[in-house]
C-alpha cells in the first residue's frame, strides 16, 4: 500500500458538529474561530467542512500559547521531567 493510498484513510475534513465535539467548543464560538481564520473551511454544497489540518494547528497553537503563560516552551510538555 503507498503513502498516498494510507493518507486517504484519515478523514481530511470534518463537518461543524465534529469539530464542535472534538474541540469542545459552542457553535458560536466555531463559528468565531471560522471567521477570524483560526479554523480554515470552504463549503460544499450547502455544508460547511473544517479542514483537520487547521483542527490541529489549532490545538498546537493553543498549547503554545497556554505554555507560554505558564513559563514554558510547548516542547516542555513532551518532557515532564522539565516541569
């Protein structure tokens, strides 16, 4: 099986309700991370899709962000000797 075939397994984009799920938040923040450009999406048809991609950079970039309020680098938390 090629790399290209096994990238094609895991879901590329999510509807609003996964995303809300997955990232815990309410529909009108959803829709605040969407027009601010935290989330990236497009529409087809008449349904909107997130892009997983920007699902998890969301995330990183709020890991980043919380772990530099705290004082430490967002490799820090691979490394719980560090804290």
């Amino acid at each position: 099986m090629s790399a290209d075939s096994l990238a094609l397994e895991a879901p590329l984009v999510a509807s609003p309700n996964q995303t809300m799920r997955a990232i815990q938040v309410s529909r009108k923040k959803l829709y605040e991370l969407i027009n601010t450009g935290e989330l990236e999406s497009y529409t087809e048809g008449k349904s909107r899709r997130i892009t997983v991609k920007s699902i998890n950079e969301y995330i990183e970039r709020r890991l980043a962000t919380e772990a530099a309020r705290r004082g430490r680098t967002a490799s820090d938390r691979n490394h719980p000797s560090r804290s």
